[in-house]
C-alpha cells in the first residue's frame, strides 16, 4: 500500500512541486471525471426514483422525502421544514395542497390545520436507495431470459468471428497467391459501407435463408469483419515463416498448423478481438430489432426497449437495467485488459 502511494503521489519536483506536476495532476483528474463521470452517474441514478430524476436541478445522490404517520391518516404524511410568521421554524406533515397554500399539520399534535404558503416550505429529505428499480423489472419483465439471449448471442457470434477472421487472417498473412493484396484491399474497403446501406439486402438474404426472428439470424451475418481479419493479419505477419516451414517439413497439415502453431501464437490479438466482439454483439440494437419479432427472442438492448413508451419512459428502470447491462462487458475487459496492449502495439510490427 505505501509502494502505491509513494508511485501515485511521487512529483517530479522531489519536495516541493513543479509546474508540471500541477499541470500532469491536473490533466490526470480531469481525465478521470470525464471517464468514470458518466458510469457513477449512471449507477447512482439507477437508484432514484421517478420523482428525484424528474427534479431540476439535478441532484447526484438518490434523495427522497421522509414520510410519518399521523394519527387519523391512513397514508403516512411527508415531511417539510416550514417557516412560520414568526419567523420560527418547524417541521410540519403536509396533508394536502390546494393552489399556492399547503395544508399541514404537526405531526405530535395532528389536531388544527396550518395553512402554509407553499414558497415557505422545504420538503425534508434522506439518502434512500429505490432498490425497487432493480427488483421489479426482474419479477415483472422477462429480464433473465432477455440476458440469456444477448448471452448466447454473444458467445456463439465471437466464437464463430474468432475462426473465420482468424482462417481468413492466416491465408492473407502466410499464403502467397495472386490478388491477395487486392482481396485484403477489398475486405478492408467493406469498413466504409455503414450497416443501413447493405441492412435491405441483409433482411432479403436471412429471410430467404429461414433465419428470420431466430436468434442464428441476429449471429450468423455478422460474424465476418474487416476490422477482425486486418487486426489478424497484421499480427500474424509476426509470425516466422521459418517455423511455418519447419512444420510443413514435419508433415504437419495445413489444418494442424493453423489449429496447433498459429493460433497460439496469436493469442493476444485473439483476445483483442474478443474484446471487441463481445462489445459489439452485447451493445448490438439495430439488427436484432429488425430481425427480431417475438418477444421470447429478444436480446437484452432490445428488450430495454420495452421500458419506453410512446408518452412516457420509466428512466428509472432504463437505467437500473442498464447498469446490470455493463456489468459483463465490464467484467470481460477487466479479466482480458493485459493483453489489449500487447496485442495492438505488435499488430503493426512484420
């Protein structure tokens, strides 16, 4: 623990502190909110209720008003902070508004009823979490089953992606033939065709394929990517062709090569791009959305769009779900973070 304190806190002025260690400070702390920000707001918003994430302005922590029971009301009364004529004050149970005047009443002598204005009034409110944001939506909708579905989606589509782009990586990397160049050229010029061009054709060739509104159809034409096959390519090219050889002279199969020799190797650009495959299928809308028809099919971003209405979005249980969301992709990159760098920085090295 000193060890991390002495790296974290160490300046480059010894003692004192140099203008550069203000200014790295400084840089670093704003990085931090800006990247972590947005995450803690989200989390701690998903345990507000309606009414806080409705207020203006805003508050960061989840605030609701404390409530009472009053003799002679059958709902508990919530309380206010009211300043009196006197200039006194007290903290009163609003029964009821009516117009600009609240009427109160005190909650140890709940007989006569205050009139108070209601600009003279300030509700009294604690820190309580709305655990019910989370609970609800998995008793009421079919969240689980949702999960299950963006689960096998994800699984089975970076599986698939991880062979395919990795076969296609290895012939364009260790296999010389004529128009390779031109073939990488023209994978690679697919990164410039956004998916609502080529997402009417896609439909016409999964409906034609019996793939329509079955979760293989959300899989299966996606699991060809450029950025995959080039981020492949590029790493296996570090590869000795000499070992290549060596096996080949051992009577190794093209099959064994692959499977035993350079797979391995690239293990690290493997786990970049299941990284990024797992991103892109678990965040993934538009194309479930439009392959997707019943219910019992669908992933979990679609099926969050279930909470919005056309008049009206339950934000409160948008976000706690979201939350619960970002937990796996969150947890898969903490696990496989160590070898994001090592497989981006040898990517570009022959």
């Amino acid at each position: 623990m000193n060890a991390l304190a002495t790296f974290l806190l160490r300046r480059r002025g010894g003692a004192g502190w140099h203008w550069t260690d203000v200014l790295a400070t400084v840089w670093l702390g704003l990085g931090l909110v800006l990247m972590f920000g947005p995450v803690l707001w989200l989390a701690v918003s998903s345990f507000k209720t309606p009414a806080n994430l409705a207020e203006f302005p805003p508050t960061f922590m989840p605030l609701d008003a404390q409530v009472v029971r009053v003799q002679g009301y059958e709902q508990p009364l919530p309380l206010f902070r009211v300043i009196l004529d006197d200039g006194s004050a007290t903290i009163l149970a609003q029964v009821r508004r009516v117009g600009i005047m609240a009427q109160m009443v005190d909650p140890q002598n709940p007989g006569p009823v205050i009139r108070v204005p209601i600009d003279r009034r300030t509700p009294v409110r604690e820190i309580k979490f709305a655990t019910a944001n989370y609970a609800e939506p998995l008793q009421q909708f079919d969240f689980l089953r949702y999960f299950r579905n963006s689960l096998f989606v994800t699984v089975m589509a970076t599986l698939i992606t991880l062979v395919v782009n990795s076969m296609a990586a290895f012939a364009l990397s260790k296999y010389e033939f004529k128009g390779r160049t031109a073939v990488l050229g023209i994978i690679l010029a697919t990164l410039m065709v956004p998916l609502s061009v080529i997402v009417v054709p896609l439909y016409l060739v999964v409906n034609s394929l019996n793939l329509f509104d079955t979760l293989w159809g959300v899989i299966l034409p996606t699991v060809a990517t450029p950025t995959g096959v080039f981020l492949l390519r590029q790493y296996m090219l570090t590869i000795p062709d000499e070992l290549i050889d060596a096996a080949r002279m051992d009577k190794a199969s093209e099959w064994q090569i692959y499977w035993r020799i350079v797979l391995p190797l690239a293990a690290p650009a493997l786990a970049v791009l299941a990284i990024f495959s797992v991103m892109w299928r678990w965040n993934d809308f538009l194309w479930p959305l439009i392959v997707l028809s019943r219910k019992e099919h669908y992933t979990l971003q679609v099926g969050l769009n279930a909470f919005s209405g056309e008049l009206n979005v339950q934000w409160h249980y948008v976000l706690a779900m979201t939350v619960l969301s970002i937990v796996p992709v969150a947890l898969i990159f903490l696990f496989l973070q160590r070898y994001i760098t090592a497989g981006i920085a040898n990517t570009g090295l022959k």
